[in-house]
C-alpha cells in the first residue's frame, strides 16, 4: 500500500466522569490538524460505564479487535465510575487495550512551565505498562492476603531499549527503579536486563537506583535526573509524584506504545488522572493534560509541527494567567480549552 495513500484512524474513548469533558477540549486539535493537511479520520466510540450499565457490555471482542486492526492510534479520556463499584468495566477496558495491544511503553514526560517553582526542568518517566504488581489476581483468605507480580523478559526489554533509546536521543542521564535487594525474582530480572543494555549503550550514563532512595533524591532535588525507567507499580507512584513537579494532575499527558508493532494500532494517548468523579460534571477538570497527551500523539505520528504548536499554544495560555480552579484559576474545561485553541496558528 502506498504510504502516501495512508489515511491515519484514530478512535476517540472519551470515557467517563471527566473524561468525556476534557475529551471535548481535545477534538478540535484533530480537526484543526486535518485543516493543515494532515490525512487523519477519526471515529467516536461509547465504552465506559453509561454504555456498560445500559449494554451490560465492557468492551466487545469484535469492537477490541476493530480497534487492533483497522485503526493506529487511540485517544482515551478516562473510565472509571462510583456506579461500577468494583471497577469491572475500567478493568476490561483500558487494561484489556493496555495487555491485549502490548503498549508496554507508558511515557510520561514532566516539564513544569516557565515562571513556575520547578521551571527548566525536563524529567520522564518510562513505565512498564502491562504486567508487574497490576495484572495478576492475588488471593484473600481471613487474616491473609496475597498479591503477585510478574516480569517477563520481552516486556522488560522493550521497555528499557525505549528508555536508553530516549536518554542517548536527549544526552541525558538514566536511572533505573528497583528494589532488586528485596525483590530478588522480579527486580532482579530488571536489574540484569538492564545491566545488559547498559553494556550496549555506553555513551549513556545509566544506573540503578534503589526505589526509595530515589523518591528520597527527587524530592531533594529532580534536576539531575533525566529518564527514570521503573515497572508498573513503581512508575505509577514515581509519575504521580513528577505531576505534581509540574502543576498537579489536570496537566500531566502520557502516551503509550508497543515498540514491536504487534498490530496496526499500536498507540494509546490519555492523560495521567482518571475519571476524577469528585469533579466530574462541573466543568472543573483541566484539560491541559488531555491536550497535551494528544500533542504526544501528534508528535509519535510523525507530525511534529503539529506536536509542538500545541505545546506552545498550552504554555502561552499559562504564561497569559489562565488556569482553572486546580492551579487557583477561575476558568472551565472550556474555557481554556477555547483559549488554548485561540492560540493556535
Ligand atoms: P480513577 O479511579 O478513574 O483513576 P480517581 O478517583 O483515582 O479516578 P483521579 O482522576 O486519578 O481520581 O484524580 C485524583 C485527584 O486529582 C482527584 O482529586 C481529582 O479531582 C484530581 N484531578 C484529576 N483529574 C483532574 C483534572 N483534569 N483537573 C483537575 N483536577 C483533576
Ligand atoms: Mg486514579
């Protein structure tokens, strides 16, 4: 097929809770893309949990299977829904997309905007994304509970040749994540994989480190650190922590990939927060984070004009003094989603 031809698809899950509202800040960028030229196609979806308590539905395998053949690229709000109490239909929705499309990469850069306290800073974090501590079901019994992680050599090396790729691409530093001194199985996996790399990519400075003294130096002071690379359970509490470096939940943007390109559709944007249903519905969330996932999105599909005129659109909008309520502002989703747009060129 001639790559000339390609027409990029792209499904929208919008989700839930504020997912569907910072979704809508996030859709025009497609069509504003399209304006300029670029040959994308984009196509709405229902999953979440209106869809799934009318349906009894969490996502279909044909409708998974449409999404892994005949389209490249998702954007994802966020699912998740206090009428679903225990979460089943987040679960067979973004884990089965996570696991089944083998989007092992979760990237989830931090750079805090100037004039702000963390200014000039540039960390990101590559996480593991479909195994570790959140995949298998533990056990409970009274007075006894069991959790399983697992790590398998395949993930974790794609994981950390992602990782060394980006630090050698940026000449920065690497430090992996571990707690291989008590995790001996799982970590120690990590730490020869990533002892193996190392010794292929010596122009990178890598090194491990162990977890806590690690969390222990960011809060000291992040400057030195470049790409951190960590499992699942490890990246998620590391990127939590590197959002709020940066201006807190609503900002944060993630994007994740397969780097083997099992199948057609091997990209997933969504921003770090979750549904966040203690603000849903009022027009509260901030879609910075929504925004700038697709901007990693653009920027992953090769349209880096794009890519970066939306970044600069967000940072000029900051730099002007809108925010809303999260960062002590008085505007809704759409209102700064409106302002961000007008920024565009
Ligand atoms: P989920 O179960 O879907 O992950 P959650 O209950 O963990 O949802 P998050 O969405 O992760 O909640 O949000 C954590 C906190 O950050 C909440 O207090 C939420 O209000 C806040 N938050 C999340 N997203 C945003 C946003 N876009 N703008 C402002 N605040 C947000
Ligand atoms: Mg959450």
């Amino acid at each position: 097929q001639d790559i000339l031809d390609h027409i990029t698809r792209i499904a929208l899950i919008p989700g839930d809770g504020a997912g569907p509202e910072v979704m809508a800040e996030a859709e025009p960028l497609l069509e504003w893309a399209r304006a300029r030229g670029r040959r994308l196609e984009a196509e709405r979806l229902p999953y979440g949990a209106d869809h799934f308590l009318a349906t009894g539905e969490t996502l279909p395998e044909a409708a998974y299977a449409d999404l892994r053949d005949r389209f490249d690229a998702i954007l994802f709000g966020a699912v998740g829904d206090p009428r679903v109490p225990d979460g089943r239909h987040a679960e067979e929705i973004l884990l089965r997309l996570r696991q089944g499309l083998e989007l092992t990469v979760n990237f989830r850069p931090c750079r805090p905007l100037p004039g702000t306290r963390m200014a000039g800073l540039h960390l990101e974090v590559f996480r593991e994304n479909t195994e570790g501590a959140y995949c298998l079901q533990g056990s409970s019994e009274p007075g006894r509970a069991v959790d399983l992680a697992v790590h398998t050599e395949g993930a974790v090396r794609r994981l950390l040749e992602a990782a060394f790729l980006r630090a050698r691409a940026r000449g920065c530093t690497l430090t992996l994540a571990h707690k291989a001194n008590v995790l001996k199985h799982g970590h120690g996996l990590w730490l020869r994989v990533f002892q193996d790399l190392r010794a292929a990519h010596p122009e990178v400075p890598a090194r491990g480190m162990h977890a806590d003294a690690l969390l222990c130096a960011l809060v000291q002071d992040p400057a030195p650190f470049g790409v951190i690379a960590a499992d699942n359970y490890l990246g998620d509490l590391i990127s939590d922590l590197t959002a709020a470096f940066a201006g807190g939940m609503g900002t944060a943007p993630s994007l994740s990939w397969a780097p083997h390109r099992p199948f057609r559709c091997a990209v997933l944007a969504e921003p770090v927060h979750g549904s966040a249903p203690d603000i849903a519905g009022q027009g509260l969330a901030n879609p910075v984070g929504m925004i700038l996932s697709t901007a990693l999105l653009f920027r992953h599909l090769g349209w880096e004009t794009e890519a970066r005129a939306v970044e600069e659109a967000v940072a000029a909008t900051l730099r002007d003094g809108a925010r809303t309520s999260d960062l002590g502002g008085n505007l809704s989703t759409g209102e700064m989603g409106t302002a961000i747009r007008e920024q565009l060129p």
